[in-house]
C-alpha cells in the first residue's frame, strides 16, 4: 500500500488527551472520542506507542512527533485507565 501524502487529513498534526470519560483524538478536520471500555490496550517500542482500540483503527504515535505535553506521563496515565496492559509494556 503507498500512502498518499497529498491528503492532509491524514498528515495533519493531531491531538490526543485523556478525560475521565476516555480518549479526545483530534486534528483541524475531525475528532473522535473513544470511551475507555474500548481501549485494548498501550503498548512502547523504543520509537512508538501503541494504542489498540476496539472496533476503531490503532493509534500509533511516533516519539519524535510529539511537541507538546509529558509522553511518559502521559503513558504511565493511560495504562493507569486501561485494565489489562500486555507482557509487552516496559
């Protein structure tokens, strides 16, 4: 599959923030909330996060992207809300 860069809803920056009720995933095109029953799981790669949802694309963060915010806080708090992390987590 080649990806097409021209679509710059797909390229555009995006944001990601934690609520009580679940996961905020936004950019200037759209938005999505993702209850936290529907969070699988978070998972690190030493350049990525992971972050499986039921019934919805994976989320997929590239560490180098992020320019705002605490990444490992913001790790350590997702997998505070997702009940049952992998043998994958470090």
């Amino acid at each position: 599959m080649v990806r097409d860069k021209t679509r710059p809803e797909v390229y555009a920056p995006q944001s990601l923030a934690m609520s009580s009720d679940g996961i905020q995933h936004s950019s200037q095109f759209a938005g999505v909330r993702l209850a936290w029953s529907f969070v699988d799981d978070v998972a690190e790669l030493p350049s990525h996060t992971i972050i499986t949802v039921q019934g919805a694309p994976t989320l997929i963060i590239p560490k180098r992207s992020i320019i705002e915010g605490d990444h490992d806080r913001f790790v350590s708090d997702l997998r505070g809300r997702v009940s049952q992390p992998t043998a994958n987590h470090r």
